[in-house]
C-alpha cells in the first residue's frame, strides 16, 4: 500500500506542475496548505492544476486530473484509510490513523509504532 501511495503522490506532482498534495494555489495566487481530510480528497475526486479539489469523481474540463484512487488504501495493520498531518513521523505516530503525511517532504508512512521482526521501526518503512 505505502508503494501505491508514493507512487500516486509522484503521479499527483507530475499532473500538477510539482505541487504536492497538502498544498493548493488560493484565487489569489497564494500556496495555501490543506487539511487532512482535503489531502484525502485530492487523491480520491478530481482536482485542477491549482490543486483545488472538487468532490467528484469525474474529469472535466476544469478538474482535470485524478482521481488518484478510488478510495485510499487501507493501512495493514490497524485497517484505517485516513491520514494525519505531521511535523515529525516518530513523535505523532499514534496509530489513531491509517497514514501520517508529511506535507513539507511530500512522504506518507504508516501509522504505527513498534518493530518488525528485522528491528526495524514500521514507521520508518
């Protein structure tokens, strides 16, 4: 799921001219930061080229890129679809949420805590 989810987001910032998910141009020109549940909206309807999101599911002349999924993936683990907005990965995973996005780097990770039977953090898968 976390390579669907990367390789949807390279996807996201090829149709929109480098802009990342989390973020969107405002009527006035001025890159504006989304909420969680807007990230979650921009992978799942159509967006612009401004990364304005609409809240369908079908392209139109206007919101003419996406959908990117047809409904985010679900996080193996704690089978949970929505993310959470984070500044540091380690110190707000919490497993309150299927993903942990870090708008400012364009990463997703799960939202786990623990390790692996490697010793491996899951979230630094």
């Amino acid at each position: 799921m976390l390579r669907s989810l990367r390789s949807q987001t390279e996807l996201f910032k090829l149709d929109h001219n480098g802009l990342t998910p989390g973020y969107y141009y405002n009527p006035m020109g001025a890159l504006t930061n989304t909420s969680a549940a807007k990230v979650v909206e921009q992978f799942i309807c159509t967006t612009d080229v401004k990364g304005v999101s609409s809240t369908n599911t079908t392209r139109t002349a206007v919101f003419s890129c996406g959908p990117y999924f047809m409904k985010m993936p679900v996080n193996p683990f704690n089978d949970k679809r929505d993310d959470k907005l984070v500044a540091d990965f380690t110190a707000e995973a919490d497993k309150s949420t299927g993903w942990l996005f870090k708008r400012e780097t364009c990463e997703f990770r799960l939202n786990w805590t623990g390790t692996d039977s490697q010793g491996v953090n899951y979230i630094d898968y």
